[in-house]
C-alpha cells in the first residue's frame, strides 16, 4: 500500500512535480505499533529521490526484516522516500518529510508507539524528529551528525546509534559524541561501532540488521507486551544492557 504525497507542491524547486512517497507494509491484525524508516542522502540537492537510488534501495533489507519479524505481532512498516536527494540547509528537506509521515501515522494509528530508522542523513532525521509524541525509540546507522546537533528531541526516548569504525563519509567521533551527550537526556542510550564496518553497511550486515532489528522489536515489546522473545534473544546475547558502556565494540 501507498500514500501519495498531498501537500502542495513547492515552487521554484527542480522539483514541483517531485513528491514524497510512503510505502506501507501493514500488520497482521491490529496495528499496536509503526517504523518509520528514514533514507540517506546528500547535503545539497533539490533533484528527486527516485526509487532506483541506493539511498532509498538501502533500506529495503532492514524495512522487510521489521515486516517479517514484527508483523505478526502488530508492528506495521512504514517506508519514506523523500521528494529531495538533499538535507538543503535551513530547509530540511527530509526532516519535512518525516514529520508529514509522522502526522499520517499519527492520523491512521493515534497513540501506537512509534520506531524511528534512519541511516545517514535519515539518522539525523529521525534524532530531529525523535519529539514526535508517538515516537517511543530511534535506532540511527552510520548517521550524519555534528558536534551541535541538538539532543533534546530524543530525550525520553530509547536510543541505538551503530556505526562502522572504518566510515569514511559521516563520523563516528560525532556519533559517539552524540551518544554520550544525550546519555541522560534520553532514556536509554546504547552506541555500539563495528570494527572494519564502512558507511554503506555492506560488510557485517547481517550484524547491522541483527542490532537494528532486535533493538526495535524489544522496544515494541516492552511499550505494548508483544511476545517478541524469540526475535531479541540474539540481541540481548551481544549487547550488554543499556548504559553499561559506550562504546561497546563488535
């Protein structure tokens, strides 16, 4: 199932025509919870996100794992692809985007909790828009984040960020920066970096999607009783519990 894009479309972009696009994987049965899952991108960019790119592409692995793993609990997956390739500035193109999804799952589902995922710049995304009410836990992969990125809108809110030691396109000093600086400000705060991992998430990926999924599932377990154990055992054999250390290194 789709949502199209309803909002006006914005002038004087190469883009009038260029729209976001939701895909949504529903739950079977009630839906008791949503992922929102958030691509990367480029730091300036006005041309549309096709569905052929791999920023968008990338994702897919992660929203399908959710799906199968979490479906049959009630967890729906919802997947964003932005109008813009770029973060734009003060325009914040994708943080735009998200919160329009936001306020449609917000629409469809009131009072699910909410799993936001992004990778890159979809990571900055989701920590921008970790103050949704709804939003319960952000999981952030390899995100784009700077020494003044704010942490207050995960306060509250469990927080995973994973990233490759060996990324060479966003930092792992800042990500880890970030992780210690909301230590206290959200919930719970878990960092953990993949040695020899790069940015694109192509070696140990199924180390990515073991972190990502297991990390989301409990959470969704724990806000609405799901029985979810036999998804996050896994997890919880490789990562000590939350705030015993950061780093924790894999």
């Amino acid at each position: 199932m789709r949502k199209p894009d309803d909002r006006e479309p914005e002038h004087g972009r190469s883009g009038p025509a260029a729209k976001a696009v939701l895909t949504i994987a529903k739950a079977s049965g009630p839906t008791r919870g949503v992922v929102l899952v958030l691509h990367g991108g480029r730091a300036d960019s006005y041309d549309p996100v096709r569905g052929r790119h791999l920023s968008p592409a990338r994702m897919l692995p992660f929203a399908q794992s959710l799906k199968t793993r979490g479906g049959r609990h009630g967890l729906a997956v919802w997947t964003l692809r932005n109008r813009y390739r770029g973060w734009n500035g003060k325009d914040q193109s994708p943080v735009q985007d998200a919160r329009w999804a936001l306020a449609h799952i917000r629409r469809d589902h009131p009072g699910v909790p909410v799993y936001l995922l992004g990778h890159s710049m979809g990571g900055l995304t989701a920590v921008s828009v970790a103050d949704d009410p709804q939003v319960d836990a952000v999981v952030a992969l390899a995100p784009w984040l700077s020494a003044g990125t704010p942490v207050r809108p995960v306060a509250g809110r469990r927080l995973l960020i994973v990233h490759g030691s060996d990324d060479r396109w966003t930092s792992p000093h800042n990500s880890l920066g970030y992780a210690r600086r909301a230590a206290g400000v959200a919930a719970s705060v878990d960092y953990v970096s993949l040695k020899g991992a790069g940015h694109f998430m192509i070696r140990r990926v199924q180390l990515w999607n073991v972190l990502t999924t297991g990390f989301i599932l409990d959470a969704f377990g724990e806000a609405t009783g799901a029985d979810v154990a036999g998804a996050t055992k896994t997890l919880h054999r490789i990562l000590p519990v939350a705030g015993t250390r950061l780093p924790v290194v894999l």
